[in-house]
C-alpha cells in the first residue's frame, strides 16, 4: 500500500532554512494538497519525497521504504513527479518517444513499453497526440503530456508542482477532470485553491517552511482569518459563496 | 509629426527584433530537421545504419579525389542531386539553413590561385591556372560533404543516428554526449531568445546588444540555461535514467536499406577506382 511517513523533516539551502521539522502521514488513494504563498517549501518538500534534494535532516519513508540513496531508484519507480515547468520536463522528440523513456529505462521488453506508454496516454485522453512533435504541442497538451511520462511506470504516488499554472480556465477543467480520474496517492503543491477544493479530500497549509494546519479540504479552504495570515486568500468558490450569504 | 515618430518606433523595433528573429529562425531550423526525419517517406524509413554508412564512405570518396581532378568530382555530385530530388528534400531550403557552414567550406581554398600558378588550360586570352582548379575542387569537397551531412540530418533523427553509432560499438559515453549536446543546444537556443527578446523590449531602436551588458546578458544565459539543463536532468533521474539512453528503433528493417547501403557503397567505390579508365 502506498504510503508516506514525514517526521521532524528540515532542510536547508547552504545557511538558508526551508523546511523546519516538517511531520505528515499519508496513505491509500488520499489527494492531498499542499498550499501555501510562493517560497513557503511546497516545491522543496515534493522534490525531497522524490530524492531530487537528499540531503534533509530527520525522517522519510516512502511505502515503507527509508529514502536513502540505495533506496532511490525504487522509490523514483513508485512515485511521480510533474515539473512545474512542462516545456523542461518533455526533452525527447516527440510524445511518444517522451512516455517510454521511463519503461524502456526500467527495462521493459519492447511490447510491454508500447502497451505502458498507449495506456499513460489513454488515461490523460492524448493517445492521437503521440506521434506529435513536443514543440507543437500546447501550454495544456504539454502539462498532459509530462503527466503522461510518468503514468507509464504505474506509480504509487503522484506528485504534482503547481500543475494548474499557465494553463486557461478549459485547459484547466480538463486537468481537474483527469487528476480525479487519476488512481492512486495524489500530492498537489499549489496555490490554486479552487483546484485544490475540486481535487483535494486532504489539505496541508504551509508557511515559512512549517505545517501550519493540516485537515479537511473543505473546513480548512474556508477559514479566512487563517489563509490570511499565511498570504492566501480564500478561493473564489468560496468567497462567492459568501458574499452571497451576506447578500441574503 | 505624429506619424512619423510613430513610423520611426516601428522602423527601429523592426531593427532590434533583428536578433531575436536570428535566435528563433535557428530554432525553428532544428525544429523543422527533427521534424522532417521524423516523415513517413521512404528515405526517411531506410535503417540509419545503412545512411549513416553511406553517408561517411560518400565523404571519405569525395575528399579521396586528387586536387586537380574537377571533372571526376564533379560527376559525385549527381549522388546529392538524386537523393534531393527522389528524397524531396529543397535544396534551396538547405543552402539556407547550411548558407554559413557552406560559406565557411566554400571559403577554404580560396588562397589556392594565389599560391599556385601553373597553367592548365588557356582560352582566348583567358588562362586557368592549377590554383583556380584546386580552389574549385577543393569549395566543391566542403559543399558536397556539407550538403550530404545536412541530407543525413534531415532524414535521420538524432536518435536513429545515435542508435546506428550504438550499432556501430561506438561507446556508450560517446553517444550519451552527442545527445545531451543536441538537447542543451535547444534549451540555450530558447534561453537565449527569452533573454534578447526581454532586452530587446527594453532597449527599443538599439542595435545588437550593448558591450555593456555582454557580460551580464552572457551570465543570465549561462545561469539560466544550466537551470532548465538541471530540471531535464532531474526529469530524466526520475525517469530512471542511468547513464545510457535505451535507444530502440520501431521501424522495420526492409531490404530498401540494403540494396540502398551496399549499392551507393559499391557505387562509390567502384566509381572512385576506375573513373580515370572511363574518362
């Protein structure tokens, strides 16, 4: 079962505190969203999950595994990560020569990498796109594809850095629809709150490197006073909401 | 006046979207070449191995004839014209994207009629010397091997070309580089148009870039472009790469590529051996 133990989890650059003895838990097919204003650790603390940053302080275990450096490489096949930054993620030519990067990595006979990677770019509806050069594709069509790289290798858990940034408001609905569809432990760091409403049962607020409240999706999106104080507003879903209340 | 200050500010940003235009027509090259190769046309479908091979004996050939043999050179460009033609490839279209590398080839025997000046053949008056041919034949060995290069690109992407090379033992790290070369190029390339571009934006009506802002400009680029390196590197760790790019190829092998490889091959051959009998 996937899983993610955090305990007491610092990190710095050089002299410059990040993160300041950061604890969560995680496990099933929970979607968590990690919020905070920009520069809060959110990008930081994905990137340490997945091994990128390993030299952290305190404890990780992923699905039951220390996140240490003999680890790695089973770690990195059962999680994935999404880049915020699509266009660096994809490098190969075209699509799909991009999604089978990691099968044929892992060393899957030829057959089964076309059946993994047809199969990622089904889930994320691009299968017609596969033979598309990465240049021609679209802000959106890039984010689906970059997801697509990493649904190939059947991950555990995925994790997502600000996947609704630079995208337009249908691209963005359709990125939603397709990340609830999504099996799987999702973690979401981004400061989209209306995403993180539509696609999150769990919420983890952080600020100056530290979890600040961590609980349901829904209660905690709503508390104004707390997003505040942390440079968040409310989402507009909500803020819509009562302002209509307080019309009434 | 009005109109002519606005004529004048359209007249000087079109001067200094010079640069940028330069940064994105290159990029816009490569783009073009990858997706070119990537054409479900018979040339492009041959096994790469079987250009690649034809493409290195075509040049050591080309290069092999005497510097004073200009009519048996001349009779190897008949190879480009048949695969321009039959591979519907725009030579046109070549010598512009090639237009400095052609430039550069051609421009290397230039000195030649001055060092040499024996006379090899005179016409009313007009003499040629041995320096006019060597020079010729010598432009016509760069051209040619330019345009067969650029050929092999366009109908080879880099992957096929590096999975021949890996079919040919060349080692792993070798490979490994070419195609980190090729991918870093790219990203520079897009760096480096984001950047004149937001300098250009800010410095309407100025010509190229100021020295001043060389080594800051040159800086950001280094700076930045090893970021975006790092983020495709990190993407690729995740993605369990380990050193070696597993290059597979998808397509067939037909017997087109063998009949194509070894024919050229013994053209080639054969031709540069007995051309002197034929004349």
């Amino acid at each position: 079962m996937q899983t993610i133990e955090i305990s007491h989890l610092s990190f710095a650059y050089g002299d410059e505190p990040v993160l300041s003895d950061v604890c969560f838990q995680a496990e099933g097919e929970e979607t968590i969203g990690i919020i905070g204003a920009n520069g809060v650790g959110k990008s930081t603390l994905l990137k340490i999950i997945v091994g990128i940053l390993p030299e952290y302080q305190g404890s990780l275990k992923i699905c039951g595994m220390e996140a240490e450096r003999k680890n790695l490489a089973q770690i990195r096949e059962k999680t994935g990560y999404v880049f915020q930054d699509s266009e660096s993620q994809l490098f190969m030519s075209n699509v799909y020569e991009d999604v089978a990067f990691a099968p044929r990595n892992y060393g899957y006979p030829e057959e089964e990498v076309r059946r993994r990677t047809e199969r990622a770019l089904d889930m994320v509806h691009i299968k017609d796109l596969q033979e598309k050069q990465i240049y021609r594709l679209s802000g959106g069509q890039k984010k689906l594809a970059s997801i697509a790289t990493i649904l190939s290798t059947n991950p555990e858990i995925i994790l997502l850095d600000e996947p609704s940034v630079a995208l337009d408001p249908k691209n963005r609905r359709n990125l939603i629809r397709i990340l609830k569809e999504l099996p799987g432990m999702k973690i979401i760091a981004s400061h989209d709150l209306d995403m993180v409403w539509d696609t999150c049962s769990r919420t983890i607020l952080m600020s100056d490197g530290r979890i600040i409240a961590d609980g349901n999706t829904k209660e905690l999106l709503t508390k104004q006073d707390l997003l505040e104080a942390h440079g968040l507003e409310l989402p507009m879903f909500v803020a819509g909401q009562q302002s209509m209340q307080q019309k009434k | 006046m009005y109109c002519n200050l606005y004529l004048y500010k359209e007249h000087k940003e079109e001067e200094s979207e010079v640069a940028v235009g330069k940064i994105r027509e290159a990029i816009y090259g490569i783009h073009h070449m990858d997706e070119t190769a990537s054409k479900d046309r018979w040339m492009q479908n041959l096994h790469p191995l079987a250009k690649l091979l034809t493409a290195f004996v075509y040049i050591f050939v080309v290069v092999s004839f005497d510097k004073y043999d200009l009519p048996g050179l001349a009779v190897m460009g008949l190879y480009l014209f048949v695969l321009f033609f039959f591979g519907k490839f725009s030579l046109f279209r070549a010598v512009r994207q090639m237009k400095v590398i052609l430039a550069v080839s051609a421009a290397v025997g230039i000195a030649n009629p001055f060092l040499d000046h024996s006379v090899w053949m005179e016409a009313g008056g007009f003499v040629i010397t041995g320096g006019m041919i060597s020079m010729i034949t010598l432009m016509l060995k760069g051209i040619y091997a330019v345009l067969e290069s650029y050929l092999l690109i366009v109908s080879t992407s880099i992957e096929e070309i590096c999975y021949a090379l890996q079919c040919l033992k060349i080692p792993k790290t070798f490979i490994t580089v070419i195609l980190l070369i090729y991918r870093y190029m790219i990203v520079l390339l897009k760096e480096a148009e984001r950047i004149m571009l937001a300098y250009e934006m800010r410095a309407p009506g100025q010509k190229g870039v100021h020295w001043k802002a060389w080594g800051s400009l040159a800086g950001q680029l280094l700076l930045r472009s090893i970021d975006r390196a790092q983020i495709v590197y990190e993407s690729m760790m995740l993605r369990g790469y380990d050193g070696t790019f597993r290059l597979i190829r998808k397509k067939e092998n037909t017997a087109q590529s063998l009949v194509y490889g070894i024919g050229w091959i013994l053209i080639f051959l054969l031709y540069r051996c007995f051309c002197e009998y034929l004349r």
